[in-house]
C-alpha cells in the first residue's frame, strides 16, 4: 500500500516521541527518520518504527480496508438485531402458549447471549483479517 505526506509525518512525530522518552539514540532517530521520510509503502514505515512499543499499527491502514471492517459491523449489528427481535418474539410466544418455565427462562437467555457472543466474536475475527 502506498503511502502519502501524512503517514510519513504521523510515523516522523511518532520516533521523535520515542526520542524525546529516550528509546532511541540520536544517530538512531536520524536514520530511522530518513528512512520514514522517504518511505512509498506502509512496510517502508512499519521498518522505520519497528521495535517501539505503542506504535499505532492502524495508522498505516488503508481506506478500503476501514470500509469493508464498517461493513461488516454493520452487518453483524443488523444480524443481531434482528436475532435478537426473534427470539424476543419466540420467548413471549412460548410463555404465551406454555406459561412460564424453568426451562424457558433459562434457555432463552442463554440461546440468546450464546448466539450473541458467536455474532460478536466472528464478527471481530473477520475485521481483524487482512
């Protein structure tokens, strides 16, 4: 991924940081400087900043991939939603025609959060691929 004059500026105050907390020696802020500032690719700068702790490793994303990580929030979010209203419905159906249970108001909830936390955590490992 190409890179622009705002990475390369974010990654320069981010070593001049870790300068200023003496993580990096001046000899070092010099060539690492040099190398972020004439950086073209995002692996260009991972190299300048590599070895510093709290780099920000989303800094260097590029647009579409942040669009397609909203998209698929967005997604998951209406899937629960709607998840969510059904089994709200299904639960009030079967009070309705059963009468309250045990059984029902233990396994209603817990269908529920079960399938919640699957939506959530599938949903965080599809954002997170690259």
């Amino acid at each position: 991924m190409l890179v622009g004059d705002p990475e390369r500026d974010r990654a320069a105050h981010e070593l001049q940081r870790h300068y200023r907390e003496g993580r990096l020696s001046a000899d070092e802020l010099a060539q690492r400087l040099e190398t972020a500032l004439r950086a073209r690719h995002a692996g260009q700068l991972r190299s300048a900043l590599k070895e510093l702790p709290g780099v920000e490793r989303w800094a260097f994303r590029s647009p579409a991939r942040s669009v397609r990580n909203a998209a698929i929030l967005a997604g998951t979010a209406v899937v629960w939603l709607f998840w969510s209203i059904g089994m709200l419905v299904a639960f009030v159906a079967w009070l309705a025609g059963n009468g309250a249970s045990l059984g029902a108001l233990f396994v209603f909830p817990l269908l529920w959060f079960a399938v919640s936390w699957l939506l959530w955590h599938g949903g965080k490992r599809r954002r997170s691929r690259p």
